[in-house]
C-alpha cells in the first residue's frame, strides 16, 4: 500500500505509473477529510446546509488548489473544500490588510474538531505520515502500548529510507520517499514487480509539506532543516501524540461515522483515483 495524502505525488502517479494505482490508499487527505466531515458532521451540530459553508484550507501546496477541484472530492453538487490559499498567499493577505499577528491574542481553535495530535503535526515532515500510521498500527495490532513513539528510522532527509517494523506474526517492510526523482526509483521496483516493500510513504516535495510549491520563495534545505525540528518539537511537547487517541475523533466516529472503514466512514473519507490521459474538466 501506499500514502495518497500528496497531490503533487498522486497526479504524477496516475499520469506515469497508472498500472499501480490499486496500490495507493483510497483514503482521502486530511484536507480533504475535513471539509467533507466540515460539511456534514459539523453542518448537522450548527444546524447548517452545506451549502450554507464555505471551507477554506490554508496549505504549504499548490497541488491541493488541484486536488479540491477534483470531481471525486464532494458530493451532491458541492465540493469538501471550496477556497486553497497557499502559506505563501496567505501571508501575502495578512500583510495587505496589515494585520499584526504578534499583537493578536492567544486563542483556542473552536470545538469540534480544533483538538489535534502529534501525530498530525509531523505529517508535515517526509516520513511523518508513516511515522503517525506506525503508532496507531502498531497499538491496534498488538494491543500493547508503544512506549517509545520515536520512529527515528523514517526520520531525517535521505531520499529513501527503508526499515522493518515487527508486528505479531509478521515483519512490515516500510520505506519512505521524497521528491519524484526518488519516487520514480520506488514507482520502477513496484511496477515490475520486484518491491520488497508493504507500505511506502512518498510525498512529492523536498522534505515533505515543510519544503511544500505553496511555502515562501527561497526554501533552502537549512530552512527546510528547521521547519522539520520545529514540527518534531510540536509533536513532543503535545499531550496526546497518538491519532486513536484524539478524543474529537473517538467523539466524531462514536456520535456520526460509526465504525472506523464502515459505510459513513467510507463514503465521506475515501476517494478512488484513476488513470489520467487527458486534462482534467473542473466544477
Ligand atoms: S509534499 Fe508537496 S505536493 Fe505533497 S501535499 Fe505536501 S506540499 Fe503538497
């Protein structure tokens, strides 16, 4: 299996490696899982339409500006995410209504669904989402609690990092790529049929979301090394690191979506891809 969370990467895959798209998870990105649960779970509590809300997404990506246009991501007339400003746009806003941010008050995301983990925080950074899937994997398998949460081995900027996780019966074979230079290597071993591996992390951009189309011109890899440090300390000082154990998300299956991977969940949070040999049409 692999990660589908970065357009930049599952645009080159349908367009390059379209035999291999039953490999990537159907599971849609976290942007796009939030404005589809934006506008019906949020949409039910503030006795809303959906198309009473307009979901706006702040992202360190251009592609994500794609990836809310697709067809497949919406349903019954209106898309999960409408508006994508990239960081870079977004600091471009801030400036031309002269807002000063370090004069503004502290305050709280609103509830529900402001609370979030660790494990969100780091998928910013190449080996993140892994790292993320492996903590709750891991817990979710062996029943056992994962006292050291580090995985360090998916950690840090080589192009591809490989190692094993060993699970009851079973050793997984993970690796992690960056940039589509290092994908394509991966993508060759995948198509032919010879990939030691069983899930694969890939993210299109140079360290991940942190060297992201849509950060601020002049993203050097010293740059990049300090937006990585930064997540991975916003992931350590935060109380709860594990995704299971986020309590809005236990309240939102508990109260909407039922079972996790059960209709509700299936219908909202995944998406399916497809081979792409002409450009796309737009709502
Ligand atoms: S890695 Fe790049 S293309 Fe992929 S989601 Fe992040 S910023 Fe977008």
């Amino acid at each position: 299996m692999m990660t589908s969370c970065s357009p930049g990467w599952v645009n080159y895959m349908e367009k390059h490696f379209p035999t291999c798209i039953d490999h990537l998870s159907s599971a849609k990105s976290p942007m796009s899982m939030f404005g589809a649960i934006a506008k019906t779970y949020y949409a039910e509590k503030a006795g809303l339409t959906p198309q009473e809300i307009v979901t706006v997404s702040i992202m360190p990506c251009t592609a994500k500006k794609f990836e809310a246009a697709r067809p497949e991501m919406g349903r019954d007339g209106y898309r999960d995410v409408d508006i994508v400003l990239t960081t870079r746009e977004l600091i471009k806003l801030i400036k031309y209504v002269g807002l000063s941010i370090g004069k503004l008050p502290e305050n709280d995301f609103d509830s529900p669904l402001g609370l979030s983990t660790g494990a969100g925080a780091i998928f910013g950074a190449t080996g993140g989402v892994m790292e993320a899937a492996l903590r709750t994997v891991y817990e979710k398998v062996t029943g056992k609690t994962l006292e050291k949460l580090e995985f360090m081995d998916v950690r840090g900027f080589d192009g591809i990092k490989e190692a094993t996780v060993s699970l009851p019966g079973r050793d997984v074979h993970i690796a992690v790529a960056h940039t589509l230079k290092n994908a394509r290597t991966i993508m060759e071993q995948v198509k032919k049929g010879i990939s030691p591996y069983d899930f694969i992390e890939i993210m299109a951009c140079p360290g991940g979301c942190i060297g992201g189309g849509g950060q601020p011109i002049g993203t050097t890899n010293a740059i990049r090394k300090k937006r990585m440090a930064a997540l991975y300390e916003i992931d350590r000082n935060l109380p709860i690191r594990k995704s299971h154990e986020n309590p809005d998300i236990q309240t939102l299956y508990h109260d909407f979506l039922g079972e996790p991977l059960g209709e509700k969940a299936h219908e909202l949070l995944h998406t399916h891809y497809h081979k792409v040999d002409k450009p796309y049409t737009f709502n």
